[in-house]
C-alpha cells in the first residue's frame, strides 16, 4: 500500500478526528448526496468546447480564478454549469 505524506494542517485535522471533536452534521445524508454528484459531475468531462472571447474578458477572467486559487477554464466551466442548471441568470 501507498504511504501518503500528510502537510501540517492535514496531520492536525486527522488528530481532532481521532479525538472525536468532530461532529455530523444534521442533514449528512443530503449533503453526501449532493457531494457525490458533484464528484461525478466533475470527473465527467466528456466535451471540449473552444469559444472566442475578448482579450479583456479573458483576462478578467483569469484574475478571478487566480484569486479564488483555481484554474480559470474551472471557473468557466463552473459559470456555464450554474447557468445550465439555472443557478444563474444572464440578464440580456
């Protein structure tokens, strides 16, 4: 079996575990639920898609991703996704 290394933080989380100062949530279940399919949704990747864009959107585009610690086509693909479920909306 594979040892894994452990940061600082993670090695700390694993102790508080252990000592039980970790508690379920009420509504675990729903909530296992919609992180499963959010796994999946993620893993899923099936299409590429190239769209043309502004230089300037672009690039604002990749400053809030840099921000937000994450790649910008994830923040992307993560905008587009909210709208196809109608998390969101484009007011035209």
């Amino acid at each position: 079996m594979k040892k894994i290394k452990l940061t600082k933080y993670e090695k700390d989380i694993v102790k508080e575990v252990e000592k039980g100062n970790f508690k379920t949530v009420d509504n675990f279940v729903e909530l296992k639920k919609e992180f499963e399919e959010a796994a999946r949704n993620t893993l899923a990747k099936t299409k590429n898609v190239n769209i043309r864009m502004s230089h300037v959107d672009w690039y604002k585009l990749k400053i809030k991703a840099a921000k937000n610690g994450l790649p910008y086509q994830t923040l992307m693909a993560s905008i587009l996704h909210q709208y196809a479920d109608g998390k969101i909306e484009v007011k035209l």
